[in-house]
C-alpha cells in the first residue's frame, strides 16, 4: 500500500489551501472529502459570490484564540497575498464597500473552479464522496473511510470545519479525533447566526431591514456594540449587525438574561431627535402619530414603536407631550429585545471554538501533542467577523499548515 507524504481531511478553503502549497512544494498529497464535489461550502458563501477576503484584515476582528497566535498565522499569508494567489490562477477580483473582495463574475463558482485546476495540475489525489471515519496513528496515520478502505500518509492535516452549517459537510468529525489524539477542544457555539427573541411582535415588521447600531447587555454590562443592517423576522432579528453578536451572545445564554438594544437612528444623538421630532409634530396639522411618523421608517414600524412606547397610535401628533415625544425618542434609539436563543447551527455560518490553539505551534500549525498533526481552518478555535475574515481566516492557516509540512 502506498505511503502519501501528507494526508488531508475536508476540502474547504482550508484543505484545498493546504493541499496546493504542499503539493506545489513536490509532496505527495491525498485529500479526503466526504461531499460529491470539492469546496461545497464555499459555494454557499457571500450570498453565492464568496466574499474572500477583506483589504482590511485585522487581528482585532478576530476572536478565540489569542491574538499573537492569530496575528502570526494571518502575517504568514495575509490578504494581499490571498488578492495575488487568485489572481495568479486567472480570477479577476472586484473590491466593495468596507474593503470586501468578491470575484468580478459575482460567482462563488469562479473561485472552486480555479482551486480545482490548480489541485488537478499540482498532482493532488483526490477522494471524494467518501466519509473518513477514523484517523489513528502508529509509526504512520491510518486512515480509513466509510467503505473500509485504508490509507497511509506520514503526515495529516485536520482541516475538517467547525460545526456550522453542518448541511455541507462540517459535522465536527474533526473535534472527535483531535480530542482522542489528547486535544482539549474549547466548547463549541454558533456564531454569525440569527437569534430568536422573546418578544412575539417582531412578526408584524418582519422584512424590514434598517442601518442600526446593536448593542447587546447582560444585566449592567455591554457586551457587545456594532454597526450594521438589522433584519427583522418572524422569529427575532437577522443582518449584519446582530449576526456579528452572536458568538459572544451564545456563551452567556446559560446563566444570563441577555438584552439588545437596536438603535434605530444611530447616525443622529437623542437631543437632536427629540428636536427634529418636536418640529415635525408640531408642524403635523391633523396627522396622527402613525402618520407623522411614517417619514423616519416603513410604515409598519411606527405602530409597534407607539405600542411599546405605551402611546395611542391614533392621537394626533401636534397634542403629543414632551414625555411622550421622549418616550418615543428612547424607543427609536434603544428598542429593547430579550434573546431567547441563536438560531441552530445549520444556519450559522461559522462556529465558535474547537481545538485549543495553546497546544498548537503557531509557526507550522502542527500539534504539539502527536508529531505530524496539524490543523487548517474553523477547526481551530479561532473565529473572525463578518466581512471575508473567516475565509481569509482559511487561506491563511491552510497556507501555514501546507507550508510547515517537512518531511525531515
Ligand atoms: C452560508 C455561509 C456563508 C458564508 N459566507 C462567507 C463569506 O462570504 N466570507 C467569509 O469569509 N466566510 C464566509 N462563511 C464562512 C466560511 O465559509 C468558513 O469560515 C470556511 O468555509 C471554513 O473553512 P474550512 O476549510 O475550515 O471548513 P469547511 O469549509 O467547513 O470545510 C470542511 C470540509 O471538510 C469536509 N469533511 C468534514 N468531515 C469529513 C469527514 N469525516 N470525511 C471527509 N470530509 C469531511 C466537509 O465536507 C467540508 O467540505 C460563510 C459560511 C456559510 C455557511
């Protein structure tokens, strides 16, 4: 039976990633994945058009693991370089606001393409439609999969996802045979992901998407604040700003009761509303409050701010009191919703936790409890905001992992 130099688990950006940088060092490489086709969940990301990575890659949006290791596997592969390597592969690339990176085609489809020839060209084997069920180690790994075929490599990557959106393929396999291999793997939540609420009523405004500012609390303390669209829906909020929350919102539903705030009107300070509030009612002529408030959001909205606002939808605005106009005012700039629950892991897109990266060498990636494990990707417990982070997150640590294979 042949003996591969390297032998990698999942073939997400990570695992292809790693695949090519080892092979393209002349290593003899074997890539198992479980899914038909290679890359299945990159296709589903950015909304279908894969936003790869952002110009303005920080180790500050990222989360989990500490920041030196971080910082140390992003330097070695840092978004520049991810712009070069697909342009180098013939994708033309298009920056967006906020320093997002899309391919020009608008299609996640372009970018698995050209990571697929380019692991044809570079000679890696590639195994797909088959479940890997057990990775063990003796002088070299065994690995088998679901038909009870064996194989043999000197090296393995692990680079088989977190536990988000499980549907394409990463259903944590990985976490079970580092932690037989002896790895302690930090508790593991969804993260970018919806959550429910408490408060039924969001059901009448569902649809409606707004620039806010989040800021979550547990009792006293901020959490968390962001910037962003929110999305109402009929189960809770959704959108940018309220996703970004909920990695540090999941720990702390156990023992907490945890509160957001949706600033409706960030961009303007509450004395300012008030003013521009009190002109506008008091020039309204006969209109009611629902009316008078339609010009600040979808009309849907202004019933549910009266309700909670303890005020009668149909009085006329010009008879509204300075307390009720405040009322109004906090309402719009601190709408109060209690989380019920995130939203389940099949549709988060990434995980929070995995392996603790205290027992990873931050230099190749390798595990510093077996020689010759290593890990590429979510797998670890390292996880970024929304915005091309988490795959930057993949290109880099696949770069790292690939690169630190040696086979001396
Ligand atoms: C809907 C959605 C949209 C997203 N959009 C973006 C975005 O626009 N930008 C961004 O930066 N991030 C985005 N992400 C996050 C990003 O996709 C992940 O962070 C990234 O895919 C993680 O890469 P990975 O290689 O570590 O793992 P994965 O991509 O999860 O790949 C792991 C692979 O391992 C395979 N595997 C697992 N177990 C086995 C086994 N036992 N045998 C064989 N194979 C196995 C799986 O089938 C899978 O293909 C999105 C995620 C989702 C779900």
């Amino acid at each position: 039976m042949k003996t591969y130099d390297l032998a990698i688990i999942g073939s997400g950006p990570s695992g292809l990633m790693a695949a090519l940088t080892a092979a393209r060092k002349g290593i003899s490489v074997v890539l198992f994945e479980k899914n038909e086709i290679i890359g299945r969940k990159i296709l589903a990301t950015g909304n279908g058009r894969c936003n790869l990575t952002n110009k303005n890659i920080s180790v500050m949006r990222y989360h989990g693991a500490c920041r030196k290791f971080i910082r140390s596997i992003l330097n070695k592969f840092d978004q520049f370089q991810t712009i070069k390597f697909f342009e180098s592969l013939g994708v033309i690339l298009k920056e967006e606001d906020r320093g997002r990176v899309f391919p020009r085609s608008n299609q996640a489809s372009t970018i698995v393409n050209a990571l697929k020839h380019a692991i044809k060209e570079s000679g890696v084997n590639t195994v797909t439609g088959l479940k890997i069920k057990s990775v063990e180690k003796s002088t070299e790994f065994i690995i088998k999969n679901e038909n009870n075929q064996t194989f043999k490599a000197k090296k393995v990557i692990l680079a088989t996802g977190g536990k988000a959106a499980f549907q394409f393929g990463s259903s944590g396999d990985g976490f079970f045979w580092a932690s037989k291999f002896g790895h302690n793997i930090v508790p593991v939540f969804a993260a970018l992901v919806p959550v429910e609420t408490r408060e039924i009523w969001v059901k009448e405004v569902s649809g409606i998407k707004m620039e806010t500012k989040i800021t979550t609390k547990a009792g006293n303390k901020t959490i968390h604040e962001s910037y962003g669209d929110c999305l109402f829906t009929d189960y809770g909020l959704s959108g940018t700003a309220i996703m970004t929350q909920a990695g540090k919102i999941g720990p702390l539903l156990d023992n907490n009761s945890v509160k957001i705030f949706v600033d409706l009107y960030p961009e303007i300070t509450k004395q300012d509303l008030i003013k521009k509030i009190t002109y506008i009612f008091k020039n309204s002529g006969s209109k009611t409050l629902v009316n008078s408030l339609a010009g600040f959001f979808p009309l849907k909205l202004a019933p549910v701010i009266l309700h909670l606002s303890d005020i009668c939808h149909d009085k006329k605005a010009s008879e509204t009191s300075e307390t009720e106009r405040l009322k109004i005012v906090r309402c719009i700039k601190a709408m109060k919703l209690t989380v019920k629950k995130l939203r389940p892991l099949k549709e988060a897109q990434i995980s929070t936790g995995g392996i603790d990266t205290e027992e990873v060498d931050r230099n190749t990636l390798e595990s510093k409890i077996i020689k010759g494990l290593y890990f590429a990707g979510e797998i670890m417990d390292v996880d970024g905001d929304s915005g091309g982070f988490n795959l930057q997150w993949a290109w880099s640590s696949g770069f790292v992992s690939g690169q630190g294979i040696s086979l001396f």
